[in-house]
C-alpha cells in the first residue's frame, strides 16, 4: 500500500497476476496526475472504474455502463493537445470488458459519456442537452484517460456504475449504497484486465 496526495493505492495479486488499485481523486487534472505517474511506474493498461449519472430513462442506480469514447469542453486535455481530439479508449481492453461482464451474466449499457468540469451544472437542461448529443452517461475523469493513453501509449479503458438518473432529478447514492454493485464490477474488471496481454 502507498499514500500520496492523499490517495490510496494498493498492490497485490488476483488470480496470480499482480494488479493494482488506485484511488484517482475528482476530474480531469486529478486523474491525470495520477495516470501519468503510475505510467511512469510501469503501468501498461488503466481501467477507471467509478460512477457516472445516468441520461437514458431506463437505467437505473448500481447498473453499468462499458464507456466506447468520451466527449470534453475544455479541461486537462487542453494542456496536452492543440486541438480538440476525440477521446476513446482501446478497443481489445474494452471487449475485454464486456466478455468479463457476459461471463458473470452482468447487464450494461455501452456508449459515449460527456466528461464533464463542473459536477454541480448537471441539471436537466444539461443532462437533456448531452443526451441529444448522442451521451449515456455523465462523469468527471474518462476523456482526459482515454486521450492520456493514447498520448501515452498506454491501455485504458472504463466501466462505470450509475450513482442517480439526472433525467429524474434524483438524488445521488452514497458508496454505502453502491457498495454491493463496485464488489461485482472490481471482479469485472479484474477478469478484463486477466484476459488482456499487456
């Protein structure tokens, strides 16, 4: 285990392969201190898991959402390219992903999320506005991952879970709540990440 920042990370092993969880803080300029330097420590692939807001009517709080590409306004990425990119994340660990969560018997949703700055302006009118964009979900960190693998050369990937439904204006859950759902994710996760050749 190791404390920096103010985030956790430990190290260990699952089903003999040694993988480590990082906590990665809030937004764009947080997860990308944090990418950049486990990079700089070896890693070869990064799966953010985390929440997101829900914008298509039906989803409801702890389902998940497999990420194929993030739309961004500003942020981070702006320091890293001169032009606005456009953020997926690898194709093969994301499959990956899925064949981990088909073999569980899990249920997802699979699309594009806005990586969102500003956690409090996602009203309505906002989470309307990204759906007719062609959005499923709203969080914080996946553009700013995806666009650093590619720059970095590195794996990513996202699975998310769904914390509240912005569509309904409800309240969002505590991790008491989404405690059971990130247990059954964290294995999706580590299956993919077994499955993968990095």
């Amino acid at each position: 285990m190791n404390e920096n920042r103010g985030f956790l990370t430990y190290t260990g092993e699952y089903d003999g392969r040694s993988i480590t969880v990082a906590c990665h803080g809030i937004g764009g300029p947080s997860v990308a201190v944090v990418a950049e330097e486990l990079i700089m420590l070896g890693a070869r692939a990064i799966v953010r898991l985390g929440s997101c807001g829900g914008l298509l009517r039906p989803m409801r709080v702890g389902e998940m959402v497999i990420v194929t590409g993030a739309g961004y306004k500003g942020g981070a990425l702006n320091q890293y390219f001169d032009r606005k990119i456009t953020p997926k994340p690898d194709r093969i660990l994301t499959q990956l992903l899925k064949d981990s969560a088909n073999e569980q018997g899990a249920r997802y949703y699979t699309g594009q999320v806005f990586s969102s700055d500003a956690f409090y302006a996602e009203d309505l009118d906002f989470a309307t506005a990204s759906a007719k964009k062609g959005y499923i979900a709203i969080e914080m960190e996946c553009a700013t991952l995806f666009g650093l693998g590619k720059l970095r050369k590195v794996k990513t990937a996202s699975l998310l879970l769904v914390s509240d439904n912005i569509t309904e204006s409800a309240p969002i859950v505590d991790a008491e709540t989404l405690r059971e759902y990130v247990a059954k994710a964290g294995k999706i996760v580590f299956g993919g990440l077994n499955r993968s050749q990095v």
